[in-house]
C-alpha cells in the first residue's frame, strides 16, 4: 500500500476509487466498505483509494475536545494496509479544510488532485463545512464534475450494529468481548514500562507498571483482564493478565496499569510492551489484607490459564 502525506504537490494521474472517513478501530464496519472499494476498483481497472485524516477533525474544531480513539494514526495505517487498498491518502486536517464545501472538497482535493472517480460513501457518513450536504448533493455534484457517487452496502452481521461510537461505549463499559467482535480483533494499547509501588512483587506478582500518561488510545473499565502482551518488536505474545485501577488494597490515589506476564521474568524497564485485551474477568475490588488479594490473583491467573488453554486455537 502506498501512504501519501497530502500537500499541494499531489497530483495524481492513475484513476482512483475511493472511500473517505477517519476509520477509527478500522473495525469489521470499516473493513467490509473497503472490501467494496477494492472490489470496484479491480472491476473498473483503477487503484483503490482511502482517504483519512491525521487527526479527529473534532480537534480541530473544537480545541478543548480529547478524543477517546481507538487507534493511533500509524496502528490505522498499519490496519488499513491490511485490507488490500493500493493507496491511503492522509489529510492533514485544519480550519482551512474544515471551512470546505463539500463541493469545493470534491472538486479541488478528490478531482483535481487525488484523480478520484468514483466515490463509495458510508451509509452514515457526511463530510464538508459542518456536515452540511447530504448523499444526494455528493450525488449531484459528481455528476458535474465526473466523479460517481455510491452509497456502500450496510453492514450489520446478525442484526450487529458495528461503528467506532459503540465500540468506545463497550470498551468503556469493561465489555472487551463485544468490543473485540465488532473490531474483528483484540483491542490493544501500547506504552513504556516504567517504575512502580513493587507491591505486586511483594505478594509473589510482580507486574510491568505501563504509563497511563503514554497510552494514546482509551482505556477499558478498570478491573482484571486477561491480556496477550508483546515487548517492543519482538513479535512474541505472551500469556497475563492485566490490572487497571487506584489499587484500593493499598489506598491508591492514582490510576495504574499493571501487566503480569506469566513465565515472564526478564528486566523491561523502559521497553515498549503492546497488550492485547483479550477478556474481562473481573471487576477491581477492595480487600481487606494483601494476603486476600493476593489469594484472589492466585485464583485469577489460574481461571485465565484456563481460559487461554480452551481458546487456544483461537491466539
């Protein structure tokens, strides 16, 4: 897949079709519409296009909004390759191309410059100056300008409603398992291991301490997940679980991440390490001694070992 990083000096000769959106999650929703592309543009004989944007245009709009995503920009461009599209366009998005038409947009950016000529719309997606236009408008205005408009085929498997909004909702909520089946996916996070109060070490768990400060994507429900977790590019995933919460055993007053990685004793002191959340076991509670919570991580680590041993063939 070619990555363009789009400014003035684009200009594309190959005839595109392309589909436009920020593609958060690049969820099963996301995938299909781009299966469409591709497949239009194998029949058309042109490259199949998806344009995005290098940040939620919400950011832009709105300076206070911090947006709860789903995916980093390079995880996007690393999932969007994913799907088979040739090219994936990155917007640069500003006030200049929020104050667009969508007409305007369609003439100077998908004509003139990114050569599309059809273009495939999400049932639900709008675009240009505050999402004025509609399906029909794009319609009308790429019969002027020679550009084909298409709505895609919904998309709701088993009566599933997929979007970004309602993974975020699931995640939020601590529902991992709904949240994976519409990503298609493990949901994961990535940041660094850094120091931190050792009293999983104390009582027999000692945890990688990840920077909440550092995770650029939002984060589940506290409680205790079962994870698969990587360090920095080794590609290897490992069996854990995952604590998110203030550690109300020991009167926390700040939220932490904590990753006990089973057979795991290596020293990972400032490495990277990405987690895959697999499973929502249970909720974080208080307990009345260190010696209790630690009886009950006992009990954790073993109902997730399980729980890995039936679905095996499934990581």
């Amino acid at each position: 897949m070619k990555t363009i990083y789009f400014n003035s000096d684009v200009h594309l000769t190959t005839p595109q079709v392309a589909t436009i959106g920020f593609f958060d999650g690049v969820h099963r929703g996301h995938q299909f519409i781009l299966k469409q592309v591709c497949q239009a543009a194998k029949e058309a004989g042109m490259e199949s296009m998806v344009i995005t944007f290098d940040r939620h245009p919400r950011q832009v709009l709105h300076e206070d909004y911090q947006p709860q995503l789903l995916t980093t920009l390079p995880e996007k461009i690393r999932l969007l390759e994913l799907t088979g599209i040739d090219c994936c366009v990155i917007l640069p998005f500003s006030t200049d191309m929020a104050s667009l038409s969508a007409q305007m947009f369609m003439q100077s950016i998908l004509k003139e410059h990114l050569n599309v000529r059809q273009l495939l719309i999400g049932y639900d997606n709008r675009f240009g100056h505050n999402r004025a236009e509609g399906f029909e408008d794009y319609v009308r205005y790429g019969r002027q300008m020679g550009i084909r408009v298409a709505h895609n085929t919904v998309f709701e498997p088993q009566g599933l409603h997929i979007s970004s909004s309602a993974i975020r909702k699931y995640i939020e909520q601590g529902n991992i398992s709904m949240a994976n089946e519409c990503l298609g996916r493990p949901y994961q996070i990535t940041s660094t291991v850094v120091n931190g109060f050792h009293e999983g070490r104390k009582i027999g768990f000692p945890t990688a301490n990840l920077d909440p400060q550092l995770i650029s994507t939002m984060l589940p429900a506290n409680g205790v997940y079962a994870v698969l977790a990587s360090i920095g590019n080794e590609g290897t995933w490992h069996e854990g679980m995952m604590n998110i919460g203030f550690r109300p055993t020991f009167k926390g007053q700040t939220l932490s991440v904590e990753v006990n990685i089973f057979n795991f004793n290596e020293d990972i002191y400032g490495r990277q390490v990405t987690v895959r959340i697999i499973r929502h076991m249970r909720d974080e509670h208080k307990f009345s001694s260190p010696e209790q919570l630690s009886q009950q991580i006992t009990d954790d680590r073993q109902h997730i070992r399980d729980f890995f041993e039936q679905q095996k063939h499934q990581f």
